[in-house]
C-alpha cells in the first residue's frame, strides 16, 4: 500500500471528486479526515458520514470535520483538530468547489466573493496551517484543486476562471516555499467531470463540449482521484509545483 501510516485531510469530501479521493487514499492505506459543509439541514453531514463508514470498511480510521472552509477560524479549527485526533497530518487536498456562473454584466459581488472565497480562499485557509505542521515535521504533500477553466478561461465564468488560475499560481508559490522542508505542493487540473457540478449543464451544451475532447467522453471523479493519489504518494517525489490535467485531451 502506497499511503500505509499517513493521515490525509479532504475538503468538499462528502460527494464527488472529493469521497471518491477519500477512498482511494483509503484504499492505499491513509486515514481519513472528511471535511463537510456544515449545511443546516445536516445533509452533508450524513453523506460525509456514508463516506467516513466506506473509510472504515477499507480498515482505516475516518473523521467527519464540519467547516465551512471559505472562512479563515474554522478552517484553521479544523487542521487543528485532525492534526490532534491523528496525531499528524501528511496529506492536504484543498478540493471544495463552487459555481456562481454569470456574465461579468450580470454577476453580482456577491457572487464573485463566494466564488472567489470557497475556491480560493479555502486554498489560503487551510494549506497555512497544514504547511506550518509540515514545514515543522519535514514531510507532507498538498494537492489543491485547479480547473481547466483557470488555463482557458470561460464565458459566463470569471469569476471561477479567476479563483482556479489563482489557484494554480498559489501553488506553483507555495512549492517554491516549501520544497526546502521535503513538502511538495501540486495542482490537478480536471476537465469537465461527470458529477454533481455538471449535471445542471443544458443537454446540449454538455454534448458539444463532448464532442470536442479527443478521448469522446467526459471524466470520472474516480480518474481525478487517481491523479491525486499519485501526486501525494511517493511516485511523485520528485514532483512539486505541477499542474496536472486530466481532461481527455480537451485542452492540451
Ligand atoms: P461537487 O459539487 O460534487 O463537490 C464540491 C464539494 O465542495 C461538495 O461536497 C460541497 O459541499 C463542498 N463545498 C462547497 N462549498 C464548501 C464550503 N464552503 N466548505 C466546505 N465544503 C464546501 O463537485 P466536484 O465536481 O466533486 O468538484 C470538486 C472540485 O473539482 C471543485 O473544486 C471543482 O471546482 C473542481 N472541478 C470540477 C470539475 C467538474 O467537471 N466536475 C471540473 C474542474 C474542476
């Protein structure tokens, strides 16, 4: 097993790309912290909880962190507190994501702040903690989630193209930082993904953007699990401040 002994922190990891990373570090051997949205009516935490009982059926230990990670307190509570439950912190996957989409005529400021708060912000909010007790110890891999959006830009998605190529800057910054304490920071860059983001999108909009990925079929949140798994395990040791895309071919 790849990931025997380390302890990974996941963010956004109740649905999508983010339970099916919680499993696949699982199954290679890391414990796992599953952050949630801490939504009121409390359906994230029981999904995150479904995730957390997968966990433990591949034998590893799980926590279940509520923390709306676009804010700076509990983000930081959080890290905390999966640092002291498991004793360290190996892996971080900033891996929450939202959508506001609008034209810049119509987006509000509201909906550029949530946007650039939970897919930005979040990267800020938890990788300064994680880096600070990695930089301590001298190990650790972080792994934030970018988007082919953020390398081509998008119409109707400013601010999201804006919040993922910040992304892809604040990891390239922080690799440069952190390598000389043995943590390597690195980015995946998915394409469109068959998941919960995507499957608002109009019909056939979706089936003109297939028709243009070379491999003729959208992703899986199992195949950026799987680019994430090898970032964060020793395959990718010598890897730091990458970017990678799994999109098909869309963009290259
Ligand atoms: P998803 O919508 O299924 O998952 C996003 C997760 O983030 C959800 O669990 C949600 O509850 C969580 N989240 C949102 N705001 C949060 C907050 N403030 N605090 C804590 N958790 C919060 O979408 P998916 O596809 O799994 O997305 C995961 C990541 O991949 C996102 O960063 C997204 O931008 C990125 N991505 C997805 C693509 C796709 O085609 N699905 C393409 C490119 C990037």
């Amino acid at each position: 097993m790849r990931l025997a002994g380390k302890h990974a922190l996941i963010t956004g990891a109740s649905q999508g790309i983010g339970r099916a990373t919680a499993l696949a570090l699982a199954r290679e051997g890391a414990d796992i912290a599953i952050n949630h949205y801490p939504d009121p009516d409390g359906a994230h935490r029981r999904n995150a909880e479904a995730v957390a009982a997968e966990v433990h059926a591949l034998g590893r230990r799980s926590l279940v962190l509520g923390a709306d990670v676009a804010q700076e307190k509990p983000s930081a509570d959080m890290v905390a507190q999966a640092i002291r439950e498991f004793g360290a912190l190996d892996i971080l996957v900033n891996n929450a994501g939202i959508l506001r989409d609008a034209t810049l005529r119509n987006l509000t400021r509201q909906q550029w702040d949530d946007v650039l708060d939970v897919n930005l912000g979040s990267m800020f909010n938890c990788a300064k903690p994680a880096s600070s007790h990695m930089r301590e110890r001298e190990t650790g891999s972080i792994v934030n989630i970018a988007s082919v959006i953020g390398l081509t830009g998008n119409f109707g998605q400013t601010n999201y193209a804006a919040a993922k190529a910040g992304a892809i800057g604040f990891t390239k910054s922080l690799a440069r930082e952190m390598a000389r304490y043995g943590v390597r920071v690195n980015a995946v860059a998915p394409g469109f993904m068959d998941t919960d983001m995507t499957r608002t999108i109009d019909p056939e909009i979706k089936e003109n953007i297939r028709k243009q990925i070379p491999l003729g079929h959208f992703g899986t949140a199992e195949d950026i699990a799987a680019a994430i798994l090898f970032l964060v395990s020793d395959d990718a040791r010598y890897i730091t401040g990458e970017v990678l895309s799994v999109n098909g071919g869309w963009y290259m």
